[in-house]
C-alpha cells in the first residue's frame, strides 16, 4: 500500500508540471493583454522610417516610426496602453516566443522559416530590398554576381542576412547587429556594399549624399516579400484583432500616413 501511494504521489508531482505547461501554451494572449491593460512590443529602433529614437521636449529618448504608429493603433482598439521594448533585432523572435513580448513589429519580413516558430499578421507594407553603396563603386554594380568579391555588410538575423548567406556562398559578409553600425562601416569603406531595404536606405542616402541605392532583381525573387506583425504561435484571437487593425489603417490610407510622417521626422533630424 505504502508502495502505491509512493506511486501515486511520484506520478502527480511530475504530472504538475506539464499540466501548467500545457494550459500556459494555450493561454489565450489577447485576453490576458486586456486584462493587464498593456500590450508590450518588441522593435528593434535603428530602423528608420520603421522605427528610430528620437529625444522629446524633457531630452528623453522615445521611440518613434510608422512601425510604432500601427503598434498604438493595435493597442487603441484593444482599448489598452502600449508598452515598447527596445532590443536587438536578432532577439526579437526568442522575445516573443519567451512572452517577454506580446508583438514585435521592426519591418518584419514573413519569411517561411520564420513561420516555423511564431504566426504573422497579414502584411501591412511592401519594401524592395536593394544594395547601398558608395558612389565610386556604384557604375561596377550591375547584377548580384558584381558583390561576390565585395565585403558585404547585413544587419544579424534580418532577411538580407538571410539572402546574403543563400544568395552570395563563399563571399565575404559582415553580419552586425544594427544598421547605424553597418553605416559607419560602409562610410570608413570597412564594408563595400550593404543589403538592407529601399526605405532605410533612402533615409541614410539623404543624409550622406556620398551613398548611393541600387535595385537587383535578384535581391527580390524570394519569399516573405513585405512586412507584418510578428506573434506567438496559436493565437488565432490576438491574430485576428491586430489584423482587423491593419485592414483598418490600410482602407483609410493611416499607413501611407504614418510612413510620410516618420520620413518628416527622420529628416527633421538630419537637419537639425
């Protein structure tokens, strides 16, 4: 008797366990968001016009972007404040996926590998990739086969890094974690060329008029072409609002809106 009770009381303590496991994997987000009253996002703000930080009238660094715009947007109609952490790019994924966020928008490719491990929304904004370079190099560039004796610059874990690895075996590529630093390494030629999308180079163009754009069609023949919003996996009600949200901002044009206004911004501060 004594046995089977040892039994028994084995079998509950490691039985505990997987059955908070299990009802914490089908917890349903959306209603513990409104519940806390915040929706917390993960962004990755070296992004602009995405996201970018910024110092309000106090000197207080804020985050900003047409990515940002759409997250309150999201949390307005969930009736809760938003919350914004700022991290690495390459993080963002295990940060939703460890529920140390509840979305992550930083112009987040939906790329089949990463649908592996998380769901997206459905795209909110589409974006060429392209090449950065310097103007001395530009004329050289005609096709992806001119990058392979280059030193290739890519922001860690983005889909250009993904590209870069598939696209250009046995190149030289620079994987950094933020695109301000691949800026400076482009600027100080420790890097020929960087892969990175159309809106983001056309903000660093404008402010360093040494650079130059180019599109490749190569650079834009694979999958998970746009942007969406980023969330944990089997969470078909928090899905379904933040996607009543963007077909929302989109039929009144709030998302053109958004991304005009961050481009104003961005460039308020190049001047200033």
């Amino acid at each position: 008797m004594k046995i089977l009770k040892t039994i028994s009381s084995f079998l509950m303590v490691m039985f505990i366990p997987l059955f908070l496991s299990s009802c914490s994997s089908n917890e349903n987000k959306l209603q513990k968001i409104k519940e806390r009253g915040e929706l917390i996002l993960g962004t990755s703000a070296d992004y602009a016009p995405y996201e970018f930080p910024i110092k309000d009238e106090n000197g207080n660094e804020k985050i900003v972007g047409f990515d940002i715009n759409i997250a309150e947007e999201i949390a307005k109609d969930m009736g809760v404040d938003l919350v914004i952490k700022n991290m690495d790019f390459s993080g963002l994924l295990d940060a939703l996926k460890s529920n140390s966020v509840d979305i992550i928008l930083s112009g987040i490719s939906p790329t089949e590998s990463r649908r592996q491990s998380i769901d997206f929304s459905n795209i909110y904004y589409q974006a060429k990739t392209v090449v950065l370079t310097n103007k001395d190099k530009a004329s050289s560039i005609t096709s992806l086969n001119d990058l392979k004796d280059y030193i290739i610059g890519v922001q860690l874990g983005s889909i250009q890094d993904k590209l870069a690895q598939e696209k250009l075996k046995g190149s030289n590529i620079k994987s950094l974690l933020r695109i301000p630093e691949l800026i400076l390494e482009l600027l100080s030629n420790k890097v020929d060329v960087i892969i990175t999308e159309a809106p983001v180079g056309e903000q660093y163009i404008k402010k360093n008029p040494d650079l130059v754009m180019i599109e490749l069609d190569e650079l834009n023949d694979h999958d998970g072409l746009g942007s969406a919003v980023g969330i944990k996996k089997d969470q078909p009600d928090l899905v379904n609002q933040v996607n009543k949200t963007i077909q929302r901002l989109i039929e009144e044009d709030k998302i053109t809106e958004f991304y005009n206004n961050a481009i104003s911004t961005f460039e308020s501060l190049n001047n200033n």
